[in-house]
C-alpha cells in the first residue's frame, strides 16, 4: 500500500491537539497544538548530523501541508 507524504490525524483523547503524520523516512509525527515532534526512526549520531539540517524543512512542510488541507476544507 502506498501512503500519501503527510496525513492529518486526531484524536478524541487529546481534543485539541492536531497530528500531522510524516510517513517517508524519517518518519515523525508533530502535535501542531505545541510543535512536540514524535521521531518514529532510530538514528545513529551521524544520522542525527544530516537530521539537524534536515528537520527544520520537514516540519516547514508539514505546516505548509496542514494549511493547505486546512484551506481546501473552507473553499
């Protein structure tokens, strides 16, 4: 089965909080209630050194992702 980059999750434990799930490597899902990043991969310290530069666009781009699904909700 093929996932789409990014999925929206909630959940009716945490009422408002909103998951965004990253599911292509590194895999991560981010509460956008508080930013609190979740990391679902094990990385090594040299994994960590090219995840540090990496991480900030990721997390760029689950925003961007969660406005745009956001917005195609209000058209």
């Amino acid at each position: 089965m093929e996932f789409p980059k990014f999925l929206l999750g909630d959940n009716t434990d945490y009422p408002t909080a909103i998951f965004v799930v990253h599911t292509e490597y590194p895999r991560f899902i981010i509460n956008l209630e508080n930013d609190e990043v979740e990391w679902l991969e094990d990385f090594t310290s040299e994994d960590e050194k090219e995840l540090e530069a990496e991480a900030e666009n990721l997390i760029e781009q689950a925003n961007s992702f969660y406005d745009r699904e956001i917005s195609r909700y209000e058209d």
